[in-house]
C-alpha cells in the first residue's frame, strides 16, 4: 500500500480487489474524486458528478474520463463530447475543457497527478 499524494487515504495495491460500487456508495459530495488505485504514476480515481464543473487544463497530461452511469458532457475548445455510460474519453495535455453532467453521472478517471 501506499499514500496518495493528496493525503487522503491509503491507495490499494494493484493485487487488491477494488469494488466501484462500494467506492461510489462511499462519495457524498459531488465533484470530488475519490483515489482507488494507482497505476505506475498514474492514479485512478472514481467521483460523482451532477452540474457544471469549472473549465480547466492539465497542461503536462492527458485526463482520461470512463463514464459507469449516467452522461458526461466535456465541452471542448471547438467541440462538446457526450459520453453515455460505457464510453470513455481522453483529453489531450494541454486542451481546455468543461465537463458537465446536467442529470448526474458517476465516472473513473485516469491521470498523472498534479
């Protein structure tokens, strides 16, 4: 095990079992992404979404969004994606972008910390 770099917990080891569900049951506020794992530098982390987030940028990563229920919409510089569950989406390094999910979704990212 090790300590996630946000201090908020203990990250479990990739030979640990991890359920989504309990770690989704486990989240009370929305937009705040909960650490489940990590991934050579990369950490995995699960959240509850419901409105409009603030438009960002992770300007050294990729940010990689895999919706399990509900839509996500990123608004993109030139374009917005829809991402019904099942279906996910890398934002490149650099790309500005908005997520939002105007009747809630619950979705896993995958990135590189800041």
């Amino acid at each position: 095990h090790s300590r996630d770099r946000r201090g908020t917990g203990i990250i479990r080891a990739m030979t640990s079992m991890t359920s989504l569900n309990e770690a989704l049951a486990a989240i009370d506020d929305l937009w705040h992404a909960r650490p489940i794992a990590r991934v050579n530098d990369h950490e995995v982390t699960v959240a509850k979404v419901a409105g409009t987030h603030v438009r960002h940028t992770h300007p050294d990563t990729d940010e990689c969004f895999l919706v399990l229920s509900g839509t996500l919409q990123l608004a993109l510089d030139d374009t917005t994606v829809t991402l019904p569950a099942g279906h996910l989406y890398v934002v490149p390094a650099g790309a500005g972008h908005c997520p939002s999910a105007p009747d809630g979704a619950e979705i896993l990212m995958i990135e590189i910390p800041a």
